[in-house]
C-alpha cells in the first residue's frame, strides 16, 4: 500500500505545494534572524499531531534543551521522536545516551551522525511499525563549518538516499549568507526542492522553489514566524 | 598474532592479525564500524602491550569516558605504553591534555611526522588504531592521503608494527575505494547492514586477508554496552496457510524444536533452533488461521526474513497465502517461498506457483518435501543468503 504524501506543516504553503511525495529530502535556506528554526519546529508539530515519527539531528542546540522546548507541543510522544545531538559532547556534556537522546561526538564525526539516524530509522521502521517518518536537521551550516563542501555533499548524498527508500520526509535548514553561492548551489543538487525565507524591512516572507513548475510567489509570514 | 578481541573474527582471521601486517574496518556509513576498532585497540591494551591511537573525529578524553559505556577504561592504560595522537582539538581549537595535539591537521604530511615518530619512540613493535581514515581523506584529499597511508604500511611492515584503520566507506571515488577495499591493506573487513528500506541489521565478513585463505562468510552483529561487538542470531519467521506444513518444515530444520499443537495443528507458536554449516538460526512459526494474525505483526516486526509455506496441491489457499505475502512485503523482510508436499500428486511445480503470485524471477520459490526433509536446507541456505546479499552486494548500504 503506498504512503500518502507529507504535508509540511506550514499552511501557507501546504496551499501552494500540496502534500509532498514519500522519499522527498527539502532543503530550508534562510538568512540569519529569519524563522527557520520556527518552521523547522513547526514541521517537527505537525509530524507529532500526526502520530508521525520525527528524526531530528541537533547540530546547534544540545538535545536537552531541545526537549524542553518540543516538550509542550501538543501531540509530543518520547516514542515516536528520536535526537542525534552533535553538540553536547564538544560542550562537555557527558550524559549518558538514551532512547530519547544519541549523543554523536562532534558535528565532524559524520560516522556517528549517520550511525545514530540509521538507528533510529530501524527503530522507527522496523520496531515500532511507524512508516512515516521526518528527518529533520536544524542547520547544515554548522556542519559546513568543520567539513568541507565535498564531505558534507557525499555526508548527504548518502542520507538523503536513505531518506528516499525509507519513504521518509527529509528537512534540511541551512544558513544562506554564511555560505557562497557555489555552495548552496552544489546543494541543491542532492534535493527535490527548496523552500526559501527572506527579510525585507521588518517583514519576513517565504516561497518553494522546485515543487511546481516555477517557484511560487513570495508570500509573507506572520509576525513571529510561520502561521 | 595480535587478536582483535571480536573471537568469531579472530576465528576468521586464522588467530589474529601477524606482525607487520595492516587491517582495514570497511564500513559502509551508517553502520557501527567505529566500535571495531577501538574494540581492538582495548583488547590489546588490557593485555598490557604498548599501542598507538590517532583520533581524529573526537577529543580523546569524552571519547574516552563515552567508551566507558562499553565497560572499557582507557584512562587506565596512558603513559609511555598507550601514546594518543589527537588531531581533533587542534583542529577545532581547543585542547585536551591525554593526547599529544598535532599542528596543521589538513596537512597529510603532519600525520605521517607524528605517527612514523610515535612509532620509533615506542621502541618495540605495537599496535597503531586510526580513527578513522575517512576523517584524514576528508580533511587532506583522498590520493594524497592514499599515498601517505601505503608508506605508513611499509614503514609498519619493516619495523613488525600492526596497523589497524577503521574507515567509513563514504561515495569517494570509485578508484580510491576499489584501491583501499583491494590492495591497500593486507586483510579487509567489510562491515555493512541488512537492508530492505531501512538498516535492520548489521555483519561482518572477512574479504581478504593475505595470510589466510578468506572464507566468504558474514556474521550478523549487534553492538552492545557494556560488551562491544556481539555475534547475532538472527530471527526467521515461517509463516504460510493452514495446514501447509510450517510445523513440519521447522521440525526438518531443527536441532531443537518445540510446538505447539492441539488436534494436530499449531495453535500458539512453534520455535526451532538450527545449527548448520556455521549459522546458528533461531525459526519462529506462526499458527494459519487468520485470528492469528495480529501474532504475525508481533513477530514479523522483529525478524530478519520470512519463509512462506504454501501446499503446493491446494491452490484454494493460495489467496491467504497472498495476503500473508502482502503483510510480509508491508515489513519490507527479504522471503523466500517454500512450495512444499512436492511429493503429492497434483502438486503444482514451483515455477507455476511463482505464476499464481505473481512473483518476480528474484524471488526464489523452493520446492520441498518438508515431510522427508527434502529441501529444506536449501531453502534455509538461500533465504540466509537473500538477508546477507543485500547488504553485500553492489556495496550495500
């Protein structure tokens, strides 16, 4: 039986792009400042209202904090949501691993990263039956900021397929004015689309670019982040 | 022979790994090929002989107190014996007392200075861990980083150091890995995962190794803590119609079995356990009826792969035996069917049950007489294959 498609969680533009097909890996460009993270977290929501299981690699905050702030979302199950930290352990933070929380050793330890994914996905998938799953990485940037660009692309090379043959959703942020445009652009190779932020004036707007046949329009964002 | 610490490889190894001689973790991303290594590198420590780590990804003091997970104190051993090379700090700026920091970690160069240098400071042949090669492929190219690791080899090979790299087989291109996988290292370990859509399972095999004929083998493995590499019994569900003979094809199997039954047929669970030609195999049957179906979700959940037993003379059942194989290809477990009562007049031939389910030429369709145990093995061989080949072949995952 196939899967029905994944909404993203944002309505507007859920409006303009519809459900997305099972396998398809985004990657969320947005300046510094823009709500990125806000519609990462809103993604993250709206998997858990949808008894979705959420994958979510942490490369900027440490896992802990991370559950403090997804812990109030309506819908949050600890069953259904998996953290690869990649921070804690360069702060110093020992804690032990968990179910919960897979603690990589550095955002450089890609080995780590991608065995704590696997697992996840195994524990999802296989073990608790979950067939839709959303693989959610807060910011690629910080990653880029200790590998280079080749290591980074074959890093994703590698889990974007993953994320394909799991039927899974893969949402990717990264930061766009910290990266030149040869860099995003070698990106973008490895996703089905993008969805794109940017602030003019006080006001943040957002389109997806590569889900239709040409990008759709700029439309605002509520004050705060998404709607 | 220095001894990995992981016995089933050491069995493949023929003892260990001689002198002089360099192994390689292949592992493909995702699966726990670190743990291999430094496996190694604690087995041979707690043995009180000298070593040498290079970390490259991890400063060496929380990756030391992470390994204690595993039941393994490395601080134990630090000193003249057990010297870290640590490239990992210097490289993100900051410091780490246990290691000795290495400048210039995009440099290969500076990798060879440190380890040739550690290796004559340590003045007696010893045991050299990398962690990991991908991390120096990445950081200084992978042909410059090739060539520095072959001289790395000859240097060991002279002065009957060991050197042990764990690796993770990221695309690099193709020449490098064929280079590496090939003709690099004197032995190779690949290490990858079972695969359908997502990892489920992880093995090991040996590829090569110079000094001992390679016996084309994978052993499943699981990495637990406290433990580190554990050889892993897989599970095999034998599912099919009522009355098809699930029972009788795991009694054949087994050296041990037990079941169930109540007026001749399985109303609860049938188990066998069968050791044949090095697999240690654990079966679990499910009753036919179809009130038993939400038994089949449990089991079928964690298992490595499916027999469906089909009577090959009563095609009236062949719809449920359908519906089971739809609910196994829901799991995405790697199957194979068993066309069994062969034996019986109007027994359908395997390959037109493979017409009735419309199954594709790659699904093996086995005929068996389960009865006189004809076929059985056979049908045990290619479904183990079937789990096994997907990760190895075409580099799995």
């Amino acid at each position: 039986m196939a899967l029905e498609g994944y909404s993203l969680g944002i309505q507007r533009l859920d409006d303009v792009v519809g459900p997305v097909p099972p396998g398809t890996n985004i990657l969320i460009i947005g300046p510094p400042m823009s709500s990125k993270d806000v519609l990462l977290m809103q993604m993250a929501a709206y998997a858990f209202m949808n008894k979705e299981a959420v994958i979510f690699i942490s490369t900027n905050i440490p896992g802990n904090k991370l559950v403090d702030m997804l812990h109030d979302i309506d819908g949050f199950d600890e069953e259904k949501i998996g953290i690869v930290d990649c921070i804690a352990r360069t702060l110093g933070i020992m804690s032990p691993e968990t179910d919960l929380i897979q603690m990589a050793s550095s955002p450089v330890d890609l080995t780590g990263i991608g065995v704590r994914i696997s697992k996840y996905f195994e524990d999802f998938y296989m073990r608790k039956g979950i067939k839709k799953i959303r693989l959610i990485m807060n910011s690629l940037s910080t990653i880029l900021m200790y590998s280079n660009i080749k290591t980074v692309y074959r890093f994703l090379h590698v889990f974007t397929g993953r994320t394909r043959s799991a039927d899974a959703l893969g949402l990717f942020g990264i930061e766009s004015d910290m990266h030149d445009e040869q860099t995003l652009s070698t990106l973008k190779q490895l996703f089905d689309g993008v969805i794109e932020l940017k602030i003019e004036g006080d006001k943040e707007y957002v389109r997806a670019v590569g889900f239709t046949p040409k990008p759709t329009e700029w439309v605002l964002l509520e004050e705060g982040g998404g709607d | 022979m220095l001894e990995t610490g992981i016995p089933k490889l050491d069995k493949l190894l023929g003892g260990g790994i001689p002198r002089g001689r360099t192994l390689i973790y292949y592992a493909y991303p995702g699966v726990e090929g670190k743990v291999f290594g430094m496996q190694t590198l604690y087995n041979h420590l707690k043995k009180h002989h000298s070593a040498i780590f290079l970390t490259t990804s991890c400063s060496p003091t929380p990756l030391f107190k992470e390994l204690k997970e595993f039941g393994w104190n490395f601080f134990a051993y630090l000193g003249e014996k057990f010297r870290v090379i640590d490239s990992y700090s210097p490289f993100i700026g900051t410091k780490d007392e246990l290691g000795i920091p290495m400048d210039e970690t995009e440099v290969i160069e500076s990798y060879t200075l440190h380890l040739l240098r550690e290796m004559e400071n340590i003045g007696e042949p010893t045991l050299v861990v990398v962690d990991s090669l991908s991390t120096i492929m990445d950081l200084c190219g992978e042909y410059e980083t090739l060539e520095a690791v072959r001289e790395w080899n000859r240097y060991a090979k002279i002065h009957e150091h060991v050197i042990v790299y764990n690796f993770t087989a990221w695309p690099y291109s193709e020449d490098v890995l064929q280079e590496l996988k090939e003709n690099t290292f004197e032995a190779t370990i690949m290490i990858g995962g079972i695969a359908e859509r997502v990892i489920f399972g992880q093995y090991f095999g040996l590829l090569k190794a110079e000094w001992t004929p390679a016996e084309r083998k994978s052993v499943l493995f699981k990495v637990v803590r406290p433990g580190g590499i554990r050889v892993y019994v897989p599970k095999i569900v034998v599912t099919g119609p009522h009355n098809a003979g699930k029972s009788t094809f795991i009694r054949a199997l087994s050296t041990e079995a037990v079941s169930v039954d109540r007026l001749g047929t399985t109303v609860a669970l049938d188990r066998g356990h069968v050791e044949y030609k090095g697999l240690s195999v654990d079966l679990f049957g499910t009753p036919g009826q179809e009130r038993f179906d939400p038994l089949l979700k449990i089991i079928g959940g964690e298992a490595m792969g499916v027999f469906l037993v089909v009577d090959s003379t009563k095609s009236r059942d062949f719809v449920r035996a359908k519906q089971m194989l739809e609910s196994i290809k829901a799991y995405g477990l790697p199957f194979v069917v068993i066309a069994n009562k062969q034996d019986l007049p109007d027994a359908l031939s395997p390959e037109e049950i493979r017409e009735r389910f419309s199954l594709p030429r790659n699904v093996d369709v086995i005929p068996t007489i389960a009865s006189d145990g004809v076929g059985v093995f056979e049908a045990l061989e290619r479904l183990v294959d079937r789990i096994m080949e997907d990760g190895i072949n075409e580099g799995g995952v």
